[in-house]
C-alpha cells in the first residue's frame, strides 16, 4: 500500500505522527476495497461528499460505537476524511477510534472532500445527485468574494452584522466575540433560517465564522438557496483570527 508523505500543503500532519494517512490516487483505485467514513457535519455531507460515503460526525456522542459497528459488519479497513489539509477531524477520527474502540485498522485521506471532486467528480455526490453536474459546484473566485481577513472580519462585526460561530460542539471550546455572537452547528437549519430572516429584517449582514475556514464553504451553497446576499466569512476561520497580534487587531496595548 502506497501512503501519502508528508508536505508543505498539509500543515498539521506533523502534529499526528502516528495517524497513517493515504493518497488521493491510491484511495480512488482501492475505494471499493475500504468502508469510507465521511467525519464532516451531516449538513457538509449532505451538500457535498465522496460516493459511497458513510456519515458519521466526529462530534456524534456514539462516534467509535457507530464506527465499530461498521468495521465489524464487513471487515474492511475504515479510511476516514473531512475537508482536508488543514482540517484535523481524519486525524482525530482515528486517534479516536484507536484510543476509546481500540480499533487499529483506520486511515486518514487528509487530502479531504476538496481534492477527491476536483479530480473524481463522477465519485461524488452533490446536494443528492448521483451525476454531479461541476457547473453548480461554487466556484473558487466566488467563495473568495465573501471572504475577509481577521482585522476586516472584526470591522464588519461591529458594523450591523450578525455573528454567527458554526463550529461544531467539539471546535467551540473559545468564543471569538463573546457577548453577542451567536452559536448554532450547521444542521440546525431552523435556528439558521431564524437567524438568516433576522438579517434580512434589520437589513444587517451575516459574518460567519468556523474552525478553519472549511465548514463555511457548504455553508454558502445554503445561504444562495436562502437568497441571502450580503455575508462575510472569516478567512481562515478562528485559527487565524488568533495568530494575528492584539495590537494588529484592537490597536491598544
């Protein structure tokens, strides 16, 4: 078996050294051959995810139950993804399940959702099809649109905007905006619409926040169905909000 190596444009797979991880190439000719387990939210999976996939969120209380139960059903190693290169949740996945199910024979495809339908479109499934059709995936330079960085991020925040944490339970251990952000997991829709309809009455922008920049992504496709026009992401989500210096920030001492 080949396994991926370590490189430049995955940054924290230094911090698992004792996760295997494996290839993009390598994983698609021996799909059929492993369960894949798709660690995202259930809103994620629903909007985009690897064919054949199955759903169990890293954040789920039963998540090494459901994944042994897997495992012992048919056997076959359990390769566990997310979004990939900065998302840890492969990794987490499988130094959980070694850890609580004590279940070894797992990999991780750090190369996550992002680089398996660039290259295998027709392996994955987008919002329910089973033909994906490329031309509805949001393309790069529009998700770029609505992005900011941290400094413009806290700017807008303070200028008739909503400020929504969509980390899920496990990622919120820290509230960027203490006080008046509002927390809700992606697949509470109904809080999202309320707070969607709540924006659109005050005539206030949606600034979004996630972990790393990643969840906000599928979010997006949600917010075009809502036709929700004016919102902001958060670049790079929370982990670069805090790499970036107070004073830069706030401009006090």
């Amino acid at each position: 078996m080949s396994f991926a190596k370590a490189a430049d444009d995955f940054p924290v797979r230094s911090n698992y050294p004792h996760v295997k991880t494996i290839a993009l190439d390598d994983l698609y000719k021996k799909r059929n051959s492993y369960t894949i387990v798709d660690t995202r939210s259930k809103y994620e999976y629903s909007v985009l995810h690897i064919k054949n996939a199955v759903n169990i969120p890293l954040s789920s209380f039963d998540f090494t139950t459901k994944v042994n139960k897997l495992y012992a059903d048919n056997r076959k190693t359990i390769v566990f993804y997310c979004n990939g290169h900065t998302c840890t949740k492969s990794y987490e996945a499988v130094l959980k399940t070694k850890r609580m199910g004590k279940l070894t024979d797992t990999l991780a495809f750090d190369g996550g959702i992002y680089d398996w339908v660039k290259r295998y479109p027709k392996a994955s499934i987008l919002l329910n099809e089973a033909r994906i059709n490329v031309d509805k995936l949001i393309s790069e330079e529009e998700f770029k649109k609505h992005l900011l960085k941290p400094k413009a991020f806290l700017d807008k925040s303070n200028n008739k905007c909503i400020v929504l944490d969509v980390r899920d339970s496990l990622q919120r251990k820290d509230r960027i905006f203490a006080g008046f952000e509002k927390p809700v997991n992606l697949d509470n829709t109904n809080k999202l619409n309320d707070y969607i309809a709540e924006a659109k009455a005050k005539k206030n922008a949606l600034c979004i926040y996630d972990a790393v920049g990643k969840q906000v992504r599928w979010l997006q496709y949600y917010l075009k169905e809502k036709k929700m026009n004016e919102y902001y992401f958060l670049e790079g989500g929370a982990k670069a909000f805090y790499a970036v210096p107070y004073k830069e920030l706030y401009g006090t001492n």
